[in-house]
C-alpha cells in the first residue's frame, strides 16, 4: 500500500496495566460487606439481590434494546493495593455520578467483551529515529497479541504529516509490515496525530471499543491543531489514550515538558495510561501492560438523569468502595435529544 499523507486540522487520544489477579483478603473488617467472605467459604463477591439489581445477562439484554437511546458507556480500570488488576467486583461497588448527581447503572460487565478498534500511532520525527528499531520490533509483536477475532487495528505515522500507512484490519502479516515501512520525517506532529486519530476511530463501526496507542518522544513542532482541539477529538470520539513516552533526554533540561504534561493532560482526560520506559528496549512490557488491560476492563452504562444540553461537555465520576485506583474518562458530550 502507497502510504497517504493526511492533513489533521487537530490532535491525539489513547488506557493501563495488567498483572497477575490478586484476591481479595477474607473477613478483614476494614473491607466493604460485598467483600467479605460468604457463608459457603467462597471469597468471591456475592451477586446483587435480584429485586435491587438485575443479572449481567439481564442488564445486557435490555442494554441491546436501548441502546441507541443516548446510554454512556464507560471503560473503567480498577487496580488495587499492589498496582494488580481488581477482578470480578460485583456492580454495587461501583458508585458512578455525573455533574455531582448519583446515577444508576444500567449495563454491567465484569470484563466486557466489546471488540477493539486499535489506531497505532508511531514517531517518525527526526529525533524518534535512534529508537525506530526497537519501536518496530516492539510494535510489530503486539499486534500479534493483542488483535483477537473481531478486532481492526490501522497503523499510522506521523512527523510533520500524519500518514496512515495501514488501514483497518485484522490481517496482522499486512499491519506487520506497514509498522516496518512507516517512512522518516522531520517534525512532530502529536495534536494532529490526535485529532486524526480519533476521527478515524469515529468513522468506525458504533458499539466497539476505540484506542489509541500513541509512541513518542514528546517533543510536539509541527502541528497545526493545538492542545483544546485535540483533547475535543479524543472525548468526543469517546477514545481511550494510551500514551508511551520514549524520553531520549533524562534530564528536563532540552525537553519539551509542557508538551509532556500537555499530553498526559489529554491522556488522563480520556481514562487511559501514560507510561514512561527507560528505553524503547522496554516497549514489550509496556505493550504486554496495555494487552492485559484491555482484556480486564469494567464497562458500565447509565441514562443520564436529568439530561444536559445537547452538546454540552457533562463530567463523569466513578468510585469504587475499598482501596482502589479507578481509572475512566472524565467527561463526554452529550448528545441530541
């Protein structure tokens, strides 16, 4: 395929981590009822009382019918003490508000199944080079694993352009190869690589996950949309961010750190995760972390109640009982009436 420059008229988006699931301790006081062990000896939580809160297969079903009725989706990450995935929480330890008023939780999923819609976005700046190798290596090996039945993923580069040189698909070979063939540039172009990003996860089929995996050096020069363009891209395509920083300077003296804090501004905003590698020789990792997350994640859904604006920018908030870290997005749009 002869790569395509694309013009974006703004920038980014892209979620964390995996690690062996970790249980949760039994009749410890300091937990939330839910959690403490039942009277079987089983530790795992108990289902919610029928009457209160309808079975997951229930819940989804009706969720197929009302679907198109303005429902928001919301990934969610739940790491406990040790930074280890929170596995099979039951829905009532999820407590999920909008503009400050409790809602409730009409779709549940413990790990969701939704199928994946992947944008591999990779630097191809001139001062990206140096770590081009291991970055297409790296890249290459976790298309392998993380492309299931179902899934797309579509491979761009971007420097002064953002060029998508592999469109959606799950023929991994082709993505494979396409990641080898992303051509050298000069200037960075992170915003529009954002904004592009997301456009393209919009166009997509409706009811997937959207992603963006983005590699760079942080070093934004080029673009032509700018930071609030950008982080509008992200939310309203309702894309997950993941963000991994290759710094080729240790020091903040000669780096772009308002670009990097910019970045994981519009990183954080979307519910993803920004990772720091010391060296693109640790991508693997990295990539393995993101594989496993987006096998482990939560997804709920809520009516609104009461309903803003059309249009309006309405914030989200999620808590779950014990001692957790929820990661989710932090706002969405709201749709026509």
């Amino acid at each position: 395929m002869t790569p395509t420059p694309l013009r974006a008229a703004s920038g980014l988006c892209l979620l964390l981590a995996g690690f062996p699931l970790l249980a949760i301790p039994q009749e410890n006081p300091n937990r939330p009822p839910w959690a403490q062990k039942n009277k079987t000896g089983s530790n795992k939580a108990e289902k919610p009382d029928d009457t209160a809160t309808p079975p997951d297969d229930a819940v989804q079903n009706r969720a197929t019918i009302k679907v198109k009725v303005n429902l928001v989706n919301v990934l969610v990450s739940v790491l406990d003490e040790n930074n280890r995935p929170a596995a099979d929480l039951p829905v009532e330890a999820f407590q999920v508000s909008e503009e400050g008023n409790p809602q409730k939780v009409e779709v549940f999923e413990r790990e969701t199944q939704q199928p994946l819609d992947l944008a591999l976005m990779i630097d191809a700046s001139l001062s990206a080079q140096i770590q081009m190798p291991n970055e297409r290596a790296a890249a290459a090996h976790f298309i392998q694993q993380v492309i299931r039945p179902g899934d797309h993923l579509a491979v761009f580069g971007f420097d002064e352009n953002v060029t998508r040189v592999a469109d959606f698909s799950d023929k991994i070979p082709a993505l494979q190869e396409a990641v080898r063939k992303i051509p050298a540039g000069a200037g960075t172009s992170i915003y529009d690589a954002i904004v592009l990003g997301s456009r393209s996860l919009t166009n997509q089929k409706s009811e997937r996950r959207h992603v963006i995996i983005l590699i760079t050096d942080g070093g934004e020069t080029t673009s032509h949309s700018d930071f609030e363009t950008a982080r509008k891209a992200a939310v309203r395509s309702d894309t997950l961010l993941y963000t991994i920083l290759i710094r080729s300077i240790k020091g903040e003296g000669g780096r772009n750190t308002a670009g990097e804090h910019a970045l994981q501004t519009i990183t954080e905003t979307t519910g993803g995760a920004m990772f720091f590698p010391e060296s693109a020789a640790d991508l693997g990792i990295v990539f393995d972390q993101i594989d496993r997350e987006l096998r482990t994640q939560y997804r709920l859904a809520y009516y609104p109640n009461p309903r803003g604006a059309a249009d309006s920018l309405r914030n989200i908030e999620i808590t779950v009982l014990g001692d957790y870290k929820v990661r989710h997005r932090k706002n969405y749009y709201m749709g026509p009436q």
